[in-house]
C-alpha cells in the first residue's frame, strides 16, 4: 500500500501511486492491543495470532464471508478495531510509526503475503493532473467511520485499459476506503485512497497484487481481468468485510 507520511508532508498522488503499486513489507509500530480471548500477541515480534477455537458471528456488511472464524483486533493507540479470519494475522510491531504518531497495522493471509494496510494521522494532498478511464467494481458506505456528516465509502476500483494505460503506464486496481467523491462523466483522477479521520487522515486498504491477492485460474489473463475475477473469490469478500468492518472503538 502506500509509504508513511510525516505529520506536516503532503504526498502527491503520483508518488502516492508508485508506493502503492510497490506493495508493503513488514514495517514497525506499537505494541499491539487485541480483544481478550481472541487472539495470542507476541511481545517480542508484535504479530497477533488467533486462537483456531475462536469464532466470531458474520457480520450483517457485506457478502457472506467464507471464512467461519473471525477475531477482532484494536490498534494499539485502542482507537480503531476492525474484524479479520482468524486465520490471518496482523503486523503491528515497534519502532516505524508516522512522526507525531498514529495507528500501523498490516493484514496478512496463511502465507505472509499482505492484504491490507491500515494507517492514522497522515497528511496528505492530491493534485489531479491526468484523468483516467475508470470502473467501480463494488462501492458501499461506511456510516460507522462518519466525519462532518459525511460517511465514507469502501470501494473497489480500477484506472486505465489496454488502449489508454493508468498511471506509470500501468492499468491500476484497488480497493480500500475513501472520502473523495464518486467520479463522473467517462473518465477520473488517479486512485486516492485516503479517508478524513482524526486528526487528519487515514487509510485501510491496498492494490490490487497478483503476487499477493492470489486469483486462481487467472495467471493467462490481463492485469484488469484478474482484479475482475479477483472480486469472486472468497478471499476478496472476505477483505470486503474486514475493511468494511472498521470503526471506532468502544
């Protein structure tokens, strides 16, 4: 997903991009806090593993995950909480956080590849300089992350084609949360996955990876239509729900 911003850096959206399209490895933060009962954290590494017992009710948001146990997790800050499969784990180790503070938490599945990135308290800027052909794949409120009265959105989308190429000529796919406006008309700005929260912005989400976001029997097929096949899987719907999941906690 993208690079950390410092407290006072605003990121322009190309470089916003090319972070994104890198993916994320392991980064550092706080130690992690997690409900009692659901999960085992280490203290010494900051990876929370669940306990395979552990079952969680499927929430009302969203398609039906396939995943039957889920555990939920709260930043270490004790701000935010989302639910995730147990089986996957969450990255919140010490040391790399954003100058002057805030939330890091990376979601990865059984096989260490990440998911999701979840950040706080960044700055950031966006200056539409190229519009793109665009599609929203899937699109869904969040009214539990409302700020000034306006809610959020979860949304999967894409930028550029085989005939008009995204940014860095390349067709983009992501999904994750945001408070820009819906495009409109044929065309829009670079993906800018960032959503107002205290005290500035934050983000959950990631580009679409095929390295990552494993899509079976897509391999032969071009970046755009994996991301399409991807949103079929069992593993995208249950992406869907844990980052739709995201709320302030209790």
């Amino acid at each position: 997903m993208r690079s950390p911003a410092a407290s006072a850096a605003v990121i322009p959206t190309a470089i916003l991009m090319a972070l994104l399209l890198a993916g994320c490895g392991p980064q550092a933060g706080p130690t992690a806090t997690v409900s009692p009962g659901a999960t085992v954290t280490s203290a010494a590494t900051g990876t929370t593993a669940a306990v395979p017992t552990a079952t969680v009710s499927p929430s009302a948001i969203g398609t039906a995950p396939a995943s039957a146990a889920w555990t939920s997790y709260t930043t270490a800050d004790g701000l935010l909480t989302f639910e995730h499969p147990a089986v996957w784990s969450v990255r919140d180790p010490a040391g790399e956080v954003p100058e002057g503070g805030g939330a890091f938490a990376e979601v990865t599945n059984q096989a260490g590849k990440p998911l999701a990135t979840l950040r706080t308290n960044m700055a950031t800027g966006s200056t539409c300089l190229e519009r793109f052909p665009y599609e929203v794949l899937e699109t869904q409120e969040i009214p539990a992350l409302t700020q000034g009265g306006v809610a959020p959105r979860y949304v999967f989308e894409t930028r550029g084609n085989d005939a008009a190429p995204g940014p860095a000529d390349t067709p983009a796919a992501a999904y994750g949360i945001t408070s820009v406006p819906p495009p409109d008309g044929d065309s829009a700005c670079a993906i800018f996955h960032f959503f107002t929260w205290p005290p500035t912005a934050a983000m959950f989400g990631a580009f679409y990876n095929p390295g990552n976001n494993v899509t079976p029997g897509a391999e032969s097929l071009p970046y755009l239509e994996q991301a399409k096949k991807y949103a079929d899987t069992a593993e995208y719907r249950d992406i869907k729900r844990m980052i739709t999941s995201l709320r302030a906690a209790a």
